[in-house]
C-alpha cells in the first residue's frame, strides 16, 4: 500500500537491495523536456539509452520515462504519487526544477516541492535522487546562486543522492546543444548518461 508524506514523517534509508532470486530494478525518471527528449527522438534519449544499458546489465529491468517538456516541481509533485501506485519503481530520478528557475519561481517552493518528493519516495521505501541544475547568468547573481544551491541542500538535508549538474560538460558546449541554447541535442545524450550513472550506479 502506497504510503502518503502525512501518514509517516521519518526519512528511512531507503537503498535498493538486490533480491538475489529476483535482481531486476525498476527505475522511473520523473523529469522535464531534457529527459523527454525535446527535440531529438525519444528514442536517442538518455533516458532510452539507461534503459538499454539496464537490459544489457539485467534482462528483467525498467525503465519508466514519466517525464513531460514543460515540467515543474509543482507538477512533478502532483503526478508522483499516481506513478508510484502504479510502477511501484525501486528508485525514482528526479529531475525537475529547471521550468521553475526558467519562470522565476520563489527557490523555497522549489525547495519545499523537491523535499516533498523525496519524502514520499522515501516513506514507501523507494530510493530518490535529485539531478541539480543551472540557469542562466541574466537572472541575476542572487537568484542563480540560490537556485543552483537549493538543489545540494535539499540533497543534504535528506540524505539523498544527487548529481551536482546534470548538464556538466554540456551546457557550455555550443556543438551538444541545440540552437535555443536550453535543450541538448542527439550528440549529448551520452554525456548525459554518463553523468547520470555516475550516481546511479552506486544505488543499484
């Protein structure tokens, strides 16, 4: 039964333990339009090509992408209990808030919704992790400052796993973006993983 953040407060350790009679992990990606493949064909994604490597790892593994382009914490919160009931997933990638910082939205919320997901995900006994993000220079110092930190806080003050930068040895590269300097393109995706499995690799 799917547990609700109101129902137990206590962050558990939540780690993925492999069943040696039944190994398989399911992984759902709950992200924005990086992980949706804006742009490119979902096909080439990261999130397609984790799943590949999953299978090549362990036949019986998931890969679930819930992500949407457009996405915010706001939304990714409201859909994740309904994930969770469905794909009852061993661990859940959250990669949001970037929509968020791009629509200048208070850091506490995003704070508060990012804590919230990790909450939930814990209190059912699924291991989050958080993927932090950057955004652009023009929002000013103390608003980029505070976003980029919002995400290592609330990794720290979880205990959860997180990948500092999602986008490290990407976003500044004109040749792995696409033209509305926002979005990678085909030729990331595999920096992407790697930066994802980085992390990922140690919760399996």
């Amino acid at each position: 039964m799917l547990l609700l953040p109101w129902q137990q407060t206590t962050y558990a350790d939540a780690g993925v333990v492999a069943d040696k009679n039944n190994p398989a992990v399911s992984i759902v990606v709950l992200g924005d339009s990086i992980s949706a493949g804006y742009g490119i064909q979902r096909s080439d994604g990261w999130v397609s090509l984790l799943e590949h490597r999953m299978l090549a790892l362990n036949a019986n593994s998931q890969v679930i992408n819930a992500s949407v382009s457009g996405e915010t914490t706001s939304g990714g919160l409201a859909r994740l209990t309904q994930l969770l009931e469905t794909h009852e997933p061993d661990l859940v990638v959250i990669e949001l808030g970037g929509n968020d910082g791009l629509r200048g939205y208070p850091v506490t919320r995003i704070r508060e919704n990012l804590a919230a997901m990790v909450e939930l995900c814990r209190i059912n006994k699924i291991s989050p992790i958080i993927f932090g993000m950057r955004i652009p220079p023009n929002y000013g110092p103390r608003y980029t400052t505070a976003f980029h930190t919002l995400f290592k806080e609330v990794a720290d003050a979880t205990n959860t796993p997180l990948v500092p930068f999602f986008l490290e040895s990407v976003a500044t590269e004109s040749t792995l973006m696409q033209s509305d300097g926002i979005h990678p393109n085909s030729e990331a995706q595999e920096t992407l993983l790697e930066n994802a499995w980085n992390v990922l690799q140690s919760l399996l």
